[in-house]
C-alpha cells in the first residue's frame, strides 16, 4: 500500500511540475483563475501535510510568489513521502478545516484526498488553459505509467 502511495505522490508531484512549467512558459496568457487555481492545489497538499504533521500550515487560497511554485511542489512530495513511509495509515488524526470545524480521518485518507484534490484542480487548471489558448496538460495517470 506505501509504495502505491509513493507512486501517486511522484505522479502528483510530476504533474504539478508540468503545469507550473506550462504556465510559466506562458506567463502573459494565464488568467488569475489559472494563477489561483495552481498555489490553491499545492497549498492543499502542503495543508494535509502540516495537518498530520502539526506543523504550521499555508492559507488555502493564498497566492505564493510564481518562482517559488516548484519548490513548495517539492517540499510537498518530500513530506507527503516522508509521511508515507514513517506513519501508520491506519492511524486516525483530529484536526480543523480552514473554517474551524473539527473531523477526524486515517492518514491514509487524507493523502488519498490531497492527491485526488490536485488531480481534479489540474483538470480546472487544464480548461483554464485552453480557455486562454494555451494547449492543456495530457495529465491522465496512464499517461504517466507509459
């Protein structure tokens, strides 16, 4: 189960790199939806990270200098494996959402949501692009495994 979690965090981390490096490619073309949408995917994972960590977290939505994209990407996929291979999945945390509001879930289905999270905002970001002319991201996780 731990190295299929590892292979969707590569996956997720891999594809987070490619639509931080379309996006920067393009830079005069994205819209602020599109901007936003890439620092909301990855202060999500960053969040699920810090909530099981209990470390201090990101704001949800809020906007991170462009040049420093790939390395919270990468700090993202370092913990979320760090995480992975030293934590029990089973093990169920408390913590709040953004709205203060208390729940309870597995490690496990936290990094199951953060990774099914950025797959669907790299789907939002994808129509964004092509929206603004900017040809989309074949991010498919078949893709990935050819």
């Amino acid at each position: 189960m731990k190295e299929k979690l590892i292979d969707l965090f590569e996956y997720t981390y891999h594809f987070n790199n490619e639509m931080i490096k379309i996006i920067s490619e393009n830079i005069l073309k994205p819209d602020d939806k599109t901007i936003s949408l890439i620092n909301h995917t990855l202060n999500a994972q960053q969040i699920w990270n810090s909530r099981i960590l209990n470390e201090k977290s990101f704001e949800v939505w809020q906007i991170n200098p462009f040049g420093n994209l790939n390395e919270i990407n990468h700090q993202n996929y370092l913990k979320s494996v760090q995480i992975v291979e030293n934590s029990d999945l089973d093990q169920k945390l408390t913590y709040q959402n953004s709205r203060g509001a208390k729940f309870e879930n597995s490690i496990f289905e936290m990094l199951f949501h953060a990774i099914n999270h950025s797959t669907y905002h790299r789907g939002q970001i994808n129509a964004q692009l092509k929206q603004n002319g900017i040809e989309p991201v074949l991010t498919d996780y078949i893709f990935y495994k050819r």
